[in-house]
C-alpha cells in the first residue's frame, strides 16, 4: 500500500506563561492511500493541534510529516499554501462556509484559488454537487440551508479539488444526532469511492464509521 502521511517523532510544544506544556509526545502515524481513519480523545488531548499539523497550518518542533512523500517541515509557507490547497480537503465542524457566497461559489472556491475561471469551475464541480443532492440549492446563500445541508456543501467543498485526504474536525459536532449519523454514512460511501479520510472525534460513537481508530491521550497517539 501507498502510504499518504508519514508522522515520526513529532514533538509539539506551547509557551504557556512560564510553562511550557508538552501538547504531542513523540508522535507516529502512517495514514494509507484509501484508509478511514478516526483519531479519538477527550477534549484537551491534543487533537486540534495534530489536525493542525496534518494540516498543515501548524509546525512541529521535532519530527519528520511526509505527505504525499513530500516533507512538510522542510516547505517555506508559499509552498503550504499550495499544499493545503491541493493536497487537503478540510470540514469542519461550523462548516465555515462564507456566508456572501452562493452555495456553487462556495463549493467552487479551491478550484477559483487555482485560477480556474467561473466558468470551468462550475463545470468541474457539477459531479459532485449531483452526487450530494445539492443541486436543487446552488444558487442558495448557506443561512438559507440546514445545518445537514451546510455540512454537505462543505463536503463538496473539500471534495472538488480532489486532495489526496479528507481531513474533518468533529464532522458532526453542530448537528442532531440523525443528521449527523447521515453525514457519517456519507463519509463510509466517499470511502468507498477511494477518497482517503481522517476523522477527528472525541466520540467513540462517532469514530465507530471509521475502519481504524487511533486514540489520544495527553498528547500521546495509541492504537484503538
Ligand atoms: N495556542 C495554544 N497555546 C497554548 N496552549 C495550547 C494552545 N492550543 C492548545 N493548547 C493546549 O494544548 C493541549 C491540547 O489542546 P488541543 O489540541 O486543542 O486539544 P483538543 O483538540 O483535543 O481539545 C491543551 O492542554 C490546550 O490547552
Ligand atoms: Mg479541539
């Protein structure tokens, strides 16, 4: 198998005061091409601060993060931006759609960020707003929506600039239990579909849809 995120000894700490607080000890984690995976801990773990780091929107103090067998650590912050915007899918759990934007120019966003026009753009992302049910509502501002649809408007967001994962904060965290357990079913079918997934949750229930679980604790990764 192909691996897309290798993670070893990554060290994070934060300047608390005085203190410096050890928020992720000695980290590994290899993530596979077509995996679904659920990083699970309480509140406090270290969990927004690894997704950070897959991210890319945070550095490590110590430690090697190969994505896509390119070394992160190493990139100057242009070439981030471009990584976050091709390699990485992001959902949140506030959908963190913009509110000004119509549904399609919010779907059509990481695809504009490339310098596709419009146009193109719109026709690119066609697929996936059919394959979400959202085709009924693209010319619909996101308040106009439910919490359900915002979410799947985010997916599709995420999804258009085809990235090698699916990196999703608490997915389901803003949303009533039915909703949220119909995004779940949703993230199992783009699994299917070949799309690489990493969950974060501090909901076993939740982290149940994935097929691997790694917990954290105190900052510390371990098998589920
Ligand atoms: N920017 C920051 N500055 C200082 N401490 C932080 C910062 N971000 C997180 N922390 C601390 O690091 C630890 C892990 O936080 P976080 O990654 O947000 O955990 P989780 O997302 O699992 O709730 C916590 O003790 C938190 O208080
Ligand atoms: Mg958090």
């Amino acid at each position: 198998m192909e691996s897309i995120i290798q993670m070893t000894g990554i060290n994070k700490y934060y300047q608390v005061g005085e203190e410096k607080l050890h928020a992720l000890r000695d980290v590994a984690l290899t993530v596979e091409r077509g995996e679904f995976l659920a990083i699970l801990g309480p509140s406090g773990s270290g969990k927004s601060t690894l997704m950070n780091i897959i991210g890319c929107m945070d550095s490590t103090d110590t430690g090697s993060y190969l994505l896509d067998g390119a070394e992160i650590n190493k990139m100057k912050d242009d070439q981030l931006t471009r990584v976050r915007n091709e390699k990485i899918g992001f959902i949140f759990q506030k959908y963190q759609l913009i509110p000004k934007y119509s549904v399609m120019q919010n779907i059509c966003m990481p695809l504009l960020i490339r310098g596709r026009s419009q146009r193109e753009a719109e026709e690119l992302c066609a697929e996936t707003i059919r394959l979400l049910g959202l085709g009924e509502r693209v010319r619909h501002k996101p308040s106009e929506l439910s919490g359900g649809q915002q979410q799947r408007v985010a997916i599709a967001r995420a999804l258009v600039g085809e990235p090698s994962i699916l990196l999703a904060d608490e997915p389901t965290g803003a949303l009533d239990s039915n909703t949220g357990r119909e995004v779940l079913e949703l993230f199992v079918k783009l699994n299917e579909l070949g799309n690489t997934i990493v969950m974060i949750t501090h909901d076993e229930k939740v982290a149940r849809y994935a097929h691997r679980v790694v917990r954290i604790v105190d900052g510390e990764l371990m098998a589920g």
